[in-house]
C-alpha cells in the first residue's frame, strides 16, 4: 500500500498516454530549442528591415516574431503542469502552440535560400 492514491482528484491514470504525451512533450521542446538558432539570424535581420521600412505592419509582425522565445517558455511551463495535474491531452495541445512559429519561421528561411 502506497501513501499516494493512484489516481489525483478521480482522473484516469493511464500510463502509455502519460508515456507517449511525456515523449511528444521532450522531442517537440528540443526542436523548439534547436528552432532558436535560425531565428535569432532571421529576428536580427527582421530588426533591421522593420526599422527601416517605416511600415507598422513590418514592426507589428516583427513583435510577432520575437515573441517566439517567450511563447515556447511559458507553454512549456503550462504543459508541463498540465502534465503532472495528469492531463496529458490538455499537456499536447499547448505544447503545440510554438509550432505555428516553427513552421511560419522554416518557411521563411526556405524561402529566402530559394529566393537568392
């Protein structure tokens, strides 16, 4: 017998959802962290376009784009509290929302090799 009920608040405990949720939860946030190395070079030159444009739109989607490290930190953070209240789907979903700026941000760089 355990000091520790099985199950926190009556949630199902299920251990290969909390298994697989765990291993999406590492490989998603290692590709997030790796994703910091071309988006330094692209939010450097972002800076210096929007600076020099003038365009609200160029800064607006420059403040967009530098949001980036602080988006990928702060749903890690929830996930993994997610994660540990047992609530793996929940815990997924949120450490998806970086992948909207991991997908605009290769695109981007694919299309600026492709363009040169």
């Amino acid at each position: 017998m355990t000091a520790l009920p099985a199950a926190a608040s009556g949630l199902p405990y299920d251990r290969a959802a909390r298994r697989r949720a765990a291993i999406e939860l590492g490989v998603l946030q290692g590709i997030y962290l790796l994703f910091l190395v071309p988006w330094f070079m692209v939010v450097i030159g972002g800076a210096m376009a929007a600076g020099s444009s003038g365009s609200l739109l160029a800064v607006l989607l420059f403040y967009v784009w530098a949001a980036y490290p602080v988006v990928a930190l702060v749903t890690t953070g929830v996930a993994w509290m997610l994660y540990a209240n047992r609530r793996p789907g929940p815990a997924r979903w949120v450490n998806r929302v970086p992948l909207l700026w991991v997908v605009v941000g290769t695109a981007l760089v694919v299309w600026a090799f492709l363009a040169s």
